[in-house]
C-alpha cells in the first residue's frame, strides 16, 4: 500500500515537472518569435534599466538596423555606449535564436573579434556578462545563466545527446582560417575596435554571408583614414551593403553619456585640428598631416603596455628619462624597463634642481640603471650632481650637431632632438620589430603627435622646436620629451661595463654601467 502511494507520488511529481517544463518552453518560445526581428524591443522591454537610466536613441536606432540591413557599422567617440549596444545585441541572437531552435534554425553562433585580444577579454566579454545580469530573465522566459558562465568568453547551446546547436565565442582576429569557417544557419559577427582588424579577417567573414542568415556589427573609435573599416564608412565600391552610422559627441552629450566639461578640456589639451581630439572626442577619421608619429602607433603601443602591465610588469628597469622643468614646466621621469617598454611616467611639478636629484636618486637606487638628462640650463646641475653621486648619466643635448642617419640612410638630422625624435617614429613603426610599449596617458599621446617635421638643406629632417609646439598647443612636451630622450639610447651601450663603484653620498658600493 506504502509502496504504491510513493510510485504514484513519483509519477504525479514526474507529471508535474513535464508540465513546468512544457509551460517554461512555450514561454520561451513565444520571447523566441515576439523578439526574432526586433533587438531594440528586446533591449526596451527584457532589459533591467534602472531609473535613472535608458538606452540612448542612437544606441536604439542601430540595434534596430540589424535587421532590416544586415550588416551596420558604428563609428563614435570614447564613452558613448558602443560595447553596450554590441552586449546587448549578443544577448539579443543569443535568446532568440536559441529559443526557436529547430522552429526556425537548427543552428546559430555568435563570433567576436577585435584588433587585439585584450579588447575582449577586457571590454567586450565583461560588457556582455554584465548585461546578462540585468536581463530580466522572467520575461524570456528560461533560467538564467550560472555565474560560472558569466565568467567565461563562451556560451554554448546543446542539444538533448549533449551536441552544441548554439555557441558565442571570442576568436582573434589573426585567425582569419577560424573565422572564415565558423558555418551556420545563423550566424552573428560582432567587430570591437575594428578601425584595426586586418582585411584578411574581414573577407574571411564576407563569406558567411554568401549562404544562412548572417549578420555583422562593426564598431570602433575611429582612426586613420585607411583600412576596411573607413573604406566602409567612405562607402567603397563594394561595400555599400554595409549601412554606416556616425554617433557625434553632441549625440553623446545630449544623450547624458559624454560629460561636455570633458570634451571642453579634450579641445584645450589636443587642439581642434589634432587627430587624437578628431577621432576620441568628435568620433572623425583623421591622422596628424606632416606629423612626426601617426596616432595608430602610439595605440599600438599603448595595447603593448597593456599586455606587459597584465603580465606582472615583467623586466628590470635600465634607464630613466629625465625631462627637467623650468619655470611653471614640471620635471618628467619616464622609467624605461627590459624589452623597449615605458613603464611609467612620473610627473613632479615645481621642483627644484635637489629636489629632482632626489627623485633620480631613488629610482636609481640598488639598480644597475642610468640616466639620460635634458643637460641644458637647469638639467645641467642635475647631470653634474648626479655624477658626483657616482651614478652613470648620460647628457642630452637638444641643440648639438647630429652625425647619425635614418635607417634606410637617405637622411641626415639638423640636430640631436630631431635625431632622437626620428629614432622614436623608426622604433615606433610597426614594421621595426622594436615592439615598444607606452603607457596610455593622453597627455602623452597628445605630445607624441603634436610635432612636425620638414626636409632642410643637406637632405636633413628638422623636427618642429619645442618653443614652435608650445606656441601651438599652449604648453610644453614634457612627457614626451623624457620618453624621447630615454629611447635615443640602447638599453646597454656597446661600449658600457657593469662595473662595482662607491657611493660617495653614504659610502658602500654599488654596481653601474659605465664607460
């Protein structure tokens, strides 16, 4: 009697869960076909939006031409949503694809790439797991996802023997082979960064559009004007599929998403007419005309750093530019490590020649490093005191005659600071191989593009005086002056010895490079 009465407690709890199960399904299903087409319906209505928050029209108006276009790609400045809606519209193919699978597809997968790998890891993912949190997962009408994978870069769909009908992945943007055969009935390209991502990637996913239902979202910060991603928006022939959409900073200003005192300050800090201010703060294709260092380096480096900072800082330090202040000009340290990288800069505004040795001093101490000192006016009592400290310091000289030539030796240089100014545009170039690495400080971006240069007699290259530059943007390059200055040199000079000499200040020895 007891037995019977639990078989059939067991079988109505079986009844039960089959019931749920069918109700939970059908929910879903019905989310699946109310939300196929519409990404900004989606993003309105099963989205967790706070009070004082919202999506911003523009942010609206390109999710809602997914559809109807296929393919979209969104320029805009720094700070105006663009992983957002990108999340969001992951989420968006995500659900509804996989809650009408085998209704309207047996198969969907969602690729993510970007120029560098860091930008999903970093940006996109954590973007698209946070947004998962915030989806109200009643009105979809299934569980959400585990914490755990809310913490990876990958989401997958199986079926009832445990085969993957659905999966969202990051893939690099060097694997053009993994992109190109990434097949399904649906497919959704998601480009982060794309001012960057080589063409190979690009064509490699043209593909997928030749069969299924495939579409794209490219969006990026813009750059220079060159690429696939500005042959997109300056509508190319052949690319005129792509619908392209420019988010300005008065969008993002009126939409509460750019603070203007920032933009304000951007324009005093860059100039209207620098490329750094044109592509961050107005979201324009724009590289500096006659300058010294293209943008697009410098934010190579800058992903460098990134990469080497994400490591654990790896290297010891071997040199440090020292950039010294005069009159409201702050003195600049630029701590170089192992392997052409930049680790830090130091700023030390309204400090006297003693105070700046002691700020050499301290990150010289029980290191083998050396310094490299501006040694004109003021630097030059920096250089003597250093010396007298028996530390080895090598004096810069702006204004001195250059013997050196460029790397393919055609040119010459009117002085030491275009020589070391070209130095760094050659390490810089992304086809040098010298792989060097800077901070990411606007200050120092804004610096490392404000000069120019010009050919003068003797096929030498003159680089634009630091007086000229300060007539123009309002203030001095000091930050880049110290990075300069720093990477003129090797990080061991050939004709260097690591020798064991006093210190005078407090007795004992040390050991330093010396001549």
């Amino acid at each position: 009697m007891r037995s019977g009465l639990l078989v059939g407690q067991r079988a109505g709890a079986r009844l039960r869960q089959k019931e749920e199960e069918s109700r939970v399904g059908w929910r879903f299903r019905q989310f699946g076909r109310k939300y196929w087409d519409d990404p900004a319906g989606f993003v309105q209505e099963c989205v967790r939006w706070r009070e004082d928050e919202a999506p911003a029209h523009y942010q609206l108006a390109a999710l809602a031409d997914i559809v109807p276009a296929r393919r979209i790609a969104i320029r805009a400045p720094h700070g105006t949503g663009k992983s957002t809606a990108a999340a969001l519209a992951c989420w968006w193919f995500i659900l509804t694809r996989s809650a009408l699978i085998d209704e309207r597809c047996s198969d969907w997968k969602v690729l993510t790439t970007a120029s560098v790998h860091r930008q999903l890891k970093k940006y996109l993912w954590p973007e698209i797991h946070k947004w998962g949190r915030r989806i109200a997962w009643g009105k979809v009408g299934r569980e959400p996802p585990t914490e755990r994978e809310l913490l990876r870069m990958e989401f997958n769909q199986r079926g009832p023997r445990g085969d993957v009908l659905g999966q969202a992945m990051a893939v690099a943007s060097s694997n053009a082979e993994f992109i190109e055969g990434a097949h399904a009935e649906q497919v959704f390209y998601v480009f982060d960064e794309a001012k960057r991502i080589p063409d190979e990637t690009w064509d490699a996913a043209e593909g997928a559009f030749a069969s299924g239902e495939c579409y794209a979202m490219a969006i990026s910060t813009p750059g220079p004007p060159i690429g696939r991603f500005y042959d997109i928006h300056r509508r190319r022939e052949g690319l005129e599929r792509w619908q392209v959409r420019h988010i300005t900073s008065d969008d993002a200003i009126a939409a509460g998403r750019m603070n203007a005192q920032w933009a304000e300050d951007c324009l005093r800090l860059w100039g209207d007419k620098s490329a750094v201010y044109r592509n961050r703060v107005l979201g324009e294709f724009a590289e500096d005309e006659g300058g010294v260092i293209p943008l697009s380096w410098i934010e190579e480096a800058n992903d460098r750093w990134h990469e080497w900072n994400d490591n654990g800082r790896p290297g010891p330090l071997v040199s440090v530019g020292v950039d010294v202040g005069e009159t409201d000009d702050p003195t600049v340290l630029a701590l170089r490590h192992e392997g052409n990288v930049i680790g830090e800069l130091r700023v030390h505004p309204g400090i006297e020649t003693m105070q700046t040795v002691a700020k050499v001093e301290q990150v010289l101490a029980g290191s083998a490093a050396f310094a490299v000192v501006d040694a004109i006016g003021l630097g030059a009592g920096v250089v003597s005191r250093l010396n007298e400290l028996g530390y080895h310091v090598i004096r810069f000289v702006a204004g001195a005659k250059s013997q050196k030539k460029d790397r393919s030796n055609s040119f010459g240089f009117a002085d030491v600071r275009s020589e070391a100014w070209w130095n760094l545009r050659e390490m810089l170039d992304p086809e040098s191989g010298d792989e060097v690495a800077l901070p990411p400080d606007d200050k120092l971006t804004g610096e490392l593009t404000a000069p120019t240069y010009r050919e003068v007699s003797g096929a030498r290259l003159k680089v634009e005086s630091k007086d000229e530059i300060r007539k123009r943007i309002g203030r001095s390059t000091d930050r880049a002056d110290a990075v300069m200055q720093v990477l003129n040199y090797p990080e061991k000079p050939v004709d260097w010895k690591y020798v064991s000499v006093e210190k005078r200040r407090s007795g004992g020895r040390q050991r330093v490079w010396r001549r």
